[in-house]
C-alpha cells in the first residue's frame, strides 16, 4: 500500500501497484483499468470513507492474490485457500433416546468432554464451517447442539434436558460420521442413585470408536467459547515463485517456514489462549504488503515472521529480529499531515518497544527449550514487520545453506522445542504487558 489520496468526492488508494478508485455515492470501484460494481454505494461520514462489507469478497481477492470470504453470521474473514470441513446434522428417535448424526465432508478427529452439564465434541484442528451456529431437534433428550469455533478450535455443544442420560459418541465412515447416541439410561432393580453435580456423564464409548477417545474428560484443556481470546498471527517467509535460502540436501526455505509455522499453529491452539491466523495458506507468492494487511485485519497480539537463512555454519541456530528503519525517520513527516493517518512505511514504528520486549522474551524462551545458545536481538529494517499495526517479530532459524546439512532443522524435536518455546515466550509477554 503506498499511500491514500482523497479529494472531495473521490478517494485514491494504492495498494502496492494498483490504485483504487472510490467515489462518494458511487458503486464503482476502479482498480487500475478494471471497473467493479458493488451492490451497494461507497458512503462518507463524518470524513470517514466506509465501504460494504461486499468490498471484502470482491476488491480484496484481487488485492491480496487469494480466496477471501466473509462469513456474515460471525462476522469472520477467511482468507487464503482453506478448505473447510462442512457437515449436516440428522436426528432420529431409537427407544429411550436420540441419535444425533452429522455427516462430514472430511474426516474429523473426535475427543470429547463433559462441562457444566454439557457435552463438548471437539472435531481436530482442520477448520470446520456450519452453516448455522445452533440446531434445535424436536426430541426429550436432547433439544439443541451447538456449533462454535470462536476460539480457533471447532466443536459441537450438546445440552441434554436432563441429568443422568448416557451419551455414547461414536466416529464411524472412515472418520466423516459422527453418531452421539442419547440414552436413558436402563432402569435398575434397586433404586439407585441419580448422580448429583456432575451432570453430563463423561463418556462412554462404543465398539471401535474406543481407540480413538483417549482419556477424553482430561486430554483437552478447559476451554469453552471464549470471543475475546488473542490472536497471534504466524507468518511463513517466501512461497510460491520465491524459494528462499536452499539447504545442502535441496531443503527451501519456504517449506522448512511453512513446516515451523504449522507446528507453532497446533502448540498455540492446544494452550487454549489464542486464536491463529496464518498469513500464507500453501505455496503462493505473497508480498510484504500483502502480509501486513492480513495481520492488520486481525488486529493481533502479535505478529511473528518465521525465516531459515544462511547464517554462517553453525547449525541449529537461532536469531530474533524486531524492525528498524535503515534510516531514522524525519520527525517533521510522522504523522504531520493528519493524526488520523500513518505513513504505511511508518506503521511499525509505534510498536517499536512493543515488538523489541517480544524479541526479548522469544530469545530467552528459545534458548531455554531448544538449548541453543543465541545472540541478544537485532534491531533491522525486516521489510515484513515493517507495517504491521502490532508487536512485530521474526524469526530466523539457520543455517539453511548450499554446503550445511540441514537435517538438524527438520528434526521434529527441534521444531517442537521452537512451537513451545513460543508459546512461553507470547506468555511472558503479556504477563510483562499487563
Ligand atoms: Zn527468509
């Protein structure tokens, strides 16, 4: 994005190399020679130019080079190529109970626990869409399941409508079909005590769904909706047309980021504190602009930038960078023109403190669980972090070069060591915040 021009009627935007047009009033959208009709007009209030919220799924694909989508129910934006797992929900009635069954596109995994007299199914860490975020059955046992992911990590509610029923979930159909049988459960000679207290009753499971429900009530940890957990947003260096550093054995740099970033993705969902957004899905090109934009849309608690260069011959090492510009900038242009507005090559600049304590705090946790000793933190001009609106780090793991083994780096202990080592470090920064 290289700047915002507005006049009285017409505003101009530029967004790495293509400009964008909008009029006061006026459903078309110019970006460069193209010309896009919105369904509704781009409006002015009070100075403020607003777009509909249709902008999102047709201007911003464009600008971004990606599938974005805008899920009206829960105000979320999708960007990149995710390809959510959908289902459909049946019930039917069986004697003294209800079967409830959802038909996957994809396979889940199933884990299940008991809460506040509910029962929580969760479906794995592949994004799952419902098309309805409730669903109500006209049964005794069970009269609602509910869908949420608002935390990161999908997963249906069951309310039973009463204390003491059995509930047997089974996963069956190569992993798409999910069965939760609700049962009375059958009457015993004696009158015997209904449970108290703990209402939903943790877990039976049924023929060969047992392998896959582990410990199930203790495997998960205690999280249930919560909208206003933090997100971190991980980003992978390079992709598509551009490789990155390459390693002995023909190792990209691009794919050995991807790599880190999926395993830091699971050990932060797993902590249940946060929510992850990932600025690069697959092998796509994606520019520094295009990267920020994504991480300013998140409005994250942080933004953390993963690279392997080559970095001399020791292997593994580990380097923590927070930004600086090459040059210091000119007091008299920040900010000068409008305190509304910020050079977008100024943006970081606000957060510099912000992001060099993040650095702090990863270099030391990194350390301590990869027992690699490092170097304190550099302060340089990392183009990405450049106009992130939040702490901003990288992270350069090394070295990935044409005559260094980089075995040492796929290594998954290795990998693990840096996904927990960021986890206590993003720890340790917010209890330093607070
Ligand atoms: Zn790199």
């Amino acid at each position: 994005m290289g700047g915002l021009h507005a006049k009285r009627k017409a505003i101009t935007i530029w967004f790495g190399n293509t400009r964008i047009v909008l009029r006061e009033n006026n459903r078309i959208v110019r970006m460069d020679n193209a010309k896009l009709r919105l369904a509704h007009p781009v409006r002015v209030v009070k100075g403020d130019w607003m777009v509909p919220t249709e902008f999102l799924t047709s201007v911003l694909p464009t600008l971004l080079n990606q599938p974005v989508r805008y899920r009206v129910a829960d105000r979320q934006v999708l960007i990149g190529n995710v390809h959510p797992n959908t289902f459909s929900v049946a019930a039917s009635a069986v004697p003294h109970g209800t079967e409830l069954t959802f038909r996957f596109t994809q396979p889940i995994q199933l884990q299940t626990a008991a809460r506040n007299g509910k029962w929580v199914i969760f479906l794995g860490s592949h994004p799952v869409e419902s098309t309805q975020s409730a669903f109500r059955f006209a049964n005794s046992y069970v009269p609602e399941a509910r869908f949420d992911d608002q935390d990161g990590i999908p997963k249906l509610i069951l309310t039973p409508s009463s204390v003491g029923l059995d509930f047997f979930p089974s996963l069956t159909g190569g992993g798409r079909v999910l069965v939760a049988l609700v049962k009375q459960p059958p009457p015993s000679p004696a009158s015997r005590p209904q449970p108290t207290g703990n209402v939903a009753r943790p877990l039976a499971a049924t023929g060969q769904s047992a392998a896959t429900l582990p410990q199930a009530a203790t495997a998960v940890p205690p999280i249930i909706a919560s909208p206003t957990l933090p997100v971190v947003v991980l980003d992978a260096g390079h992709g598509g047309t551009d490789d990155g550093a390459r390693g002995e054995n023909g190792l990209l740099e691009k794919n050995l980021t991807a790599e880190l970033v999926a395993r830091v993705r699971v050990a932060l969902l797993a902590s249940g504190k946060y929510k992850v957004v990932l600025t690069r899905v697959g092998d796509v090109n994606l520019s520094s602009n295009q990267r920020d934009v994504i991480a300013n849309l998140a409005h994250p608690l942080a933004f953390i930038s993963f690279h392997a260069g080559n970095m001399g011959l020791a292997i593994p090492r580990i380097n923590v960078y927070s930004y600086a510009p090459s040059s210091p900038p000119d007091p008299n242009l920040m900010g000068a023109e409008s305190p509304l507005f910020v050079p977008w090559n100024q943006v970081q600049l606000a957060y510099a403190a912000e992001s060099q304590q993040l650095a702090l705090d990863l270099q030391q946790q990194l350390e301590a669980t990869t027992h690699e000793a490092g170097s304190k933190p550099w302060q340089v001009p990392v183009r990405v972090l450049r106009s992130v609106a939040a702490p901003a780090v990288a992270i350069e793991v090394g070295s990935l070069a044409p005559d260094t083994n980089p075995t040492p780096l796929t290594n998954p202990t290795f990998q693990n060591q840096i996904a927990i080592g960021v986890v206590m470090a993003l720890a340790a920064f917010q209890a330093g915040a607070s």
